[in-house]
C-alpha cells in the first residue's frame, strides 16, 4: 500500500546513508556509494521490515484496509445534516468532525467482521452553520482522508395570521419562522420586529415562535402589518405581511371622561371604577363594575279603577206588590245600592171614569252601583349598568337593566 512503501522507502535511504559512512571511513578515496540493481533495494526493504512489523503490532504497517473516503457537503442548515464515509478492509481508526482547530466529534471505527463499510453521520454536533472538516484518521491519528462540510444558512419563511375582531378588543400577533416550503416551524431563536397600527413590537422567538397579545385601534377599518425575523447563525432573515380588519359591531366606546352611551342611556363610572376596570382588563384579571346611572326606567302599571255608575228609577208605592217592591228587589239583586228615595202624588186621570184611585203615590229612587276598570300609572325605577370582565376574553361587556329587565347591552371598548 502507499503508506507502507513510503516508510519503506525511507528505512531504506537512511540505511544507504549509513552504508556509505562505513565504505567512506573504509576507504577514504570513495566518496560515492552505488546500488547496482533493484534487487539490493528488495533485501534491504526486507531486512528493515520484518524487525518493525514484530514491535509495533499496532502500528499503520499492520492495517489491512483500503479505499477510505469521506464525501464532502455543501449543503444547509437542518439541524442533522448527513455526512456519508467508510473503508474497504479491516480499519482500527476514527471519524472526527472539526470546526477550525476545536473537534466538535469523535467516532471509534473498526471492524465488525464486514468487507465494506459505507456508514453516515447524522446528529447533532454541526450545530450551527460554518465550515467544517470531516476526516477518518488511523489509531495513530495520521489522516487516511478528509472533506470540506460547508453547511449555508438555510432559507426561512415567517408564518404569520390575518383575522377579524373588533375594535378595542384583545388580539395576537403571532409569527412562526418556518422552511420555504413547508409549514413545519423551525425551533429556533432569534428576534422578529412586527410593526402594526403605527406602533413597533420586538420580540423573541421561544421554539421558532413569537407572538403577544395587543389591544386594538379604536377606529374601525382594515390594518396591515408586517412581521420580519432579524435571522439567525443558522437561518437567514425572511419577513411577511398581515392583516388585521376592525369592526365597531355592538361596541361602545367608553372614553377618558369615564362615561358611554348605551342606547339612550348614559353611563359615567367614577375615577376609582374606571381605574380599577382599566387595570384589570390591561393585566387580564377578571373584573365586575356596578355602576348606578342618572336615568330613570318609567313603567306603567296596571291596576283596578272603581267607577260609580248612578240610575233613577221611579216605581208606584201605592201598592207595594205590584211595583215598587219588585223593582227594589230587582235593583238590589243586580249590585245597585240606593242612595235616595222621596215620594209624590200624581193624579189618576181614570178617576173620573170610576177607575183606581184620585191619585197614586210616585217613590222616585236614586241608585249607585261600582263596577272596575283597568286603569294605568307610570312609575319610576333606577337604571343600573353592570360591567363584567372574564379573563381570556377580548371586551367587557356592558349591561343595562333596571326593574329586573335588560333594557340594552354593548360590548365595552376602552379608550
């Protein structure tokens, strides 16, 4: 093999050397020494040989292998790039991975009874991109081969989210750093600049992942954003664009003046509810408002009116069976209560035809009888507002009822 017959070689010129320091102090008048044939290199190659082989066992004269490579890569970051190598024959050796002078790792080679080995490495040691240096030495460490890993930064997309919510309310920006043309998020670090509604966002990746809860513009309409990773030691820089659409739907505006309207009603807190509202809806923390406003809620009431219905009647009380008694009898029977009563005579104008009497007493009655009607009131209540916030939920909510009835509700947007 080419290793052993370079030592060989060498064994062999240095004994020449020697060879001709003993002819020279021999014989002074010979200053060159000569070898005849090819022949004479042979013995000496076999004279120095076989004293070697019997005391260093171990050595690269004793290895019995050929064929060694490793392959070189040019390639990008992946987190377990593969570097493909191996050896023909019995090999007692290493494979190392070098950044610059520091090696990053080390792997014992030998035979396992096999011709041929073909082996690849894929882990984790090229742990960021660079230039590296592969190579498989002997149990001596002289280099059998070696190969240039130059690992690129690998190219980057950032995923990012469009959506609709409403103003004021609680939302995400979100980004992930993922490959160009798969939807897999790289786990990796770094920092990512969103700017959205004119305000600026610097955040860190955790995993490949970047993202923060803001609160809305106030104003409805469609926002653009734009998200860009700042790259990496083993990604480069890449950036996308997203939007964000607003709508006022069943929102009201509760403004710095701490008071909003909620259909026709007015609702202004005081300077410690609004404080304690804002706070809590900045740090996310669960929060209930009762606030008593100016407005009266005006019902009205039904309820029974009597009514007094009065009627006269006139009956003969001449003969109390024949007409006032029944209709005394019929009145009474009927609800009317008599209030009155005075008689008079009225003449008999048959009289003077021989029938009846001259003259008839008249009983003329006065009745009153109650009867109900519904009738109507107006009353007046408070009108109370009930604002409630729930952890995790994007807007308060806004309730206002009175009397036990919800007269309107909005969602509730801070200014």
């Amino acid at each position: 093999m080419f290793n052993k017959k370079v030592i060989i070689l060498a064994i062999f010129l240095v004994s020449l050397l020697a060879i001709s320091a003993v002819n020279a102090a021999d014989n002074a008048t010979s200053d060159v020494v000569s070898v005849d044939n090819e022949s004479s290199v042979s013995e000496i190659s076999d004279e120095v040989e076989n004293p070697l082989e019997s005391s260093q066992s171990d050595s690269i004269l004793d290895s019995s292998y050929d064929d060694v490579y490793v392959d070189s890569l040019n390639g990008y970051y992946s987190g377990k790039n593969i570097i493909k190598y191996g050896w023909t024959g019995d090999l007692n050796g290493y494979f190392e991975i070098y950044k610059g002078n520091s090696r990053v790792y080390q792997k014992h080679l030998y035979s396992d009874g096999k011709q041929y080995h073909d082996e690849s490495y894929e882990g984790s040691a090229i742990k960021n991109a660079g230039t590296y240096r592969a190579q498989i030495t002997d149990n001596n460490g002289y280099v059998l081969d070696k190969a240039t890993i130059k690992i690129n930064k690998a190219s980057t997309r950032v995923l990012t989210v469009s959506y609709s919510t409403k103003i004021g309310s609680k939302g995400f920006i979100i980004a992930g750093i993922s490959h160009t043309k798969e939807k897999k998020v790289y786990e990796t670090s770094g920092k990512v600049k969103f700017r959205f509604a004119g305000k600026t966002y610097n955040l860190k990746l955790k995993k490949g992942i970047a993202y923060k809860l803001i609160k809305m513009p106030l104003k409805a309409k469609t926002y653009k954003g734009t998200v860009k990773f700042s790259g990496n030691s083993n990604y480069k820089a890449s950036s996308a664009k997203f939007k964000i659409k607003l709508n006022s739907g069943k929102v009201t505006i509760l403004k710095k003046n701490r008071s909003t309207k909620v259909g026709k009603y007015t609702v202004k807190l005081t300077s410690g509810q609004y404080r304690s509202l804002v706070k809590s809806f900045n740090k996310n923390k669960s929060k209930n408002v009762k606030v008593k406003t100016a407005n009266k809620y005006k019902v009205k009431v039904a309820y029974s009116k009597p009514v007094k219905i009065y009627k006269t009647t006139k009956a003969v009380k001449t003969w109390y069976a024949g007409s006032y008694m029944p209709m005394i009898n019929y009145m009474r029977s009927n609800g009317w209560t008599k209030v009155s009563e005075y008689t008079y005579n009225q003449p008999n104008p048959q009289n003077r035809y021989g029938i009846g009497l001259s003259s008839y007493t008249i009983a003329v009655c006065k009745w009153v009888k109650v009867s109900y009607k519904t009738a109507y009131k107006t009353k007046e209540y408070p009108v109370y507002a009930y604002i409630s916030f729930k952890k995790d939920t994007t807007l308060p909510l806004i309730e206002v009822y009175s009397h036990g009835k919800t007269l309107n509700w909005k969602y509730l947007a801070i200014a």
